[in-house]
C-alpha cells in the first residue's frame, strides 16, 4: 500500500459498470457516514471512499496545520487521490466541506469531473452584507473557545445541536464518536479552517454541473444558501431541498436522502 493510501484509509469498492462515484465526508466525520448509499452503488459503480487529512482514523502524524489552514489543502488531496487512482472522470458527491473542496478541485480539473453532487454545501459559513451564511463571528469565537478549554464537552453539546436529537439517537451517537475520534489541537484548526472559509469569488470559475441537495432545517447551512449556489456557480445547476432535517441527513434520515442521492448521481441535470 502506497502512503497516499495508507494516509487516507483509501477504498475502492464496487463493480464500475456505470463509471466512477468519489464519495467525500464532512467536517467532524469520515468515510463510516456513508454506510447507507454505499449499497445501493456497488452493483453499478466503483466507488472510492477515503478519509480527510485530520479526520478520526487517519494518522495524526500526516496532519501538516500549514497545508489545511486553507481548503486548497484538501481539493489538492483529492486531485492527488484521483491521479493515484488514475481517474479519467468521475461522479463526486461531497458534504459539507467536502462540497466545497470538490468546487475548488473541479476549477483547476474540469475534465475529472462529469458532476458536482453537493450535499449541505456553503461557500461561506458567516454571516455579511447581503449574505446570511448563519453564523456571526462572536458565535463562531465561541465555538471554538468552546473545543479548546473542553473538547469533549464540546462534542457532547455539538453533535445534538448540529444533527438534530438528543443523545440517545443513533445518528448522534454516531456523530459524537467521528467527533471524539480527532485529536483535539486538529479538530479545532479544521474548525477554524472550515468556518472562516470563503469561496463565494471563487463560483463563477466552477463549469462542472452540480446538482445541489439541501435539508429543509440545517444549523450550519441555511436552505438560502443553496439558492445562492445555484445563482452564483458559473455552470449548469439545479437544487432540491428535502424534507430532512440536521447536518447529518445521510444518516439521521437515510430513507429520504438515500433516494435523493441515488437520483442525482444517476442523471445528469439535462434529462
């Protein structure tokens, strides 16, 4: 195994009849949140699945803090993890961050990329002038005095709050596991790096169609902010926003998201 793999627990798994699907997890889990869709693909698809640089089950040694202070770090991962794999082209479904990455990595690489499957994408998590992202900075200060004096408090008060539930749910549970599993000085320097985040200049230069899926109720990102995607990218984009609620609905409600999902990765925007 090549140190690309082992860094980022690198899987491929699945048939491949109908092309290639890159499965990319958001801030605070890794590759486990995909349990639900993974089955519904492998029949049809070969699909890669790969943990982010900090994430739980990668090696804190490889977490290099000046390479992920911005998101370049990771859309220049995911081109490294596509070249390794020697990917002509692929379907990339993105959460959170992970979304976000895949715009950034799509506008130096259009030609890797058939479609833009964005789940819970913002380009920016703050609130400005004519922009409601849904955090104000104070908020966002707090949060992260909050994980550095007790990050596992932190976690404990998080993970309900942003999946929706209490602690008895399993999603939640769940969350609250990826969430304890990354060593705290990287969570909080992930944190920083994804919530200070602004890629709002950069989505006229994404050409790559992108089917942008939203939850009806999310903390972190406002269904607003799927509208301003769909605005604002400078290629082909359409929107569903779903009856799910929290940051996690791939797995708080994989009944309604599974089906989405799958919609989306099988047709392009045109048909």
């Amino acid at each position: 195994m090549g140190i690309l793999e082992e860094a980022h627990n690198l899987r491929v798994v699945g048939e491949g009849k109908r092309g290639m699907v890159v499965l990319a997890h958001g801030f605070g889990t890794d590759q486990s949140v995909w349990r639900h869709l993974v089955p519904h693909l492998v029949a049809d698809y070969r699909v890669v699945l790969f943990d982010n640089m900090g994430a739980g089950p990668t090696n804190p040694d490889y977490f290099d803090f000046a390479r992920y202070a911005t998101l370049d770090g990771y859309a220049l991962d995911l081109l490294a993890i596509l070249h390794e794999l020697r990917v002509a082209s692929c379907i990339y479904v993105g959460h959170s961050v992970s979304a976000v990455v895949g715009l950034l990595a799509s506008i130096s690489r259009p030609d890797l990329f058939s479609k833009l499957v964005l789940l819970s994408a913002t380009p920016r998590l703050l609130n400005d002038v004519d922009y409601h992202g849904g955090f104000e900075q104070e908020e966002l200060n707090e949060l992260f005095e909050g994980m550095r004096s007790n990050y596992k408090a932190w976690c404990s008060g998080f993970a309900p709050l942003c999946v929706g539930g209490d602690m008895e749910s399993v999603s939640v549970q769940e969350f609250s596991r990826t969430l304890f599993n990354i060593r705290p000085d990287i969570a909080l320097s992930v944190a920083q790096t994804v919530f200070q985040s602004d890629v709002r200049s950069l989505l006229p230069l994404v050409t790559t169609p992108c089917h942008i899926v939203q939850s009806t109720k999310d903390l972190a990102v406002p269904v607003a902010v799927s509208e301003y995607l769909h605005k604002h990218l400078g290629g082909d984009s359409i929107v569903e926003v779903m009856p799910s609620e929290g940051y996690l609905p791939q797995l708080s409600s994989p009944e309604i998201v599974t089906p989405v999902l799958l919609r989306h990765i099988q047709y392009n925007i045109a048909s």
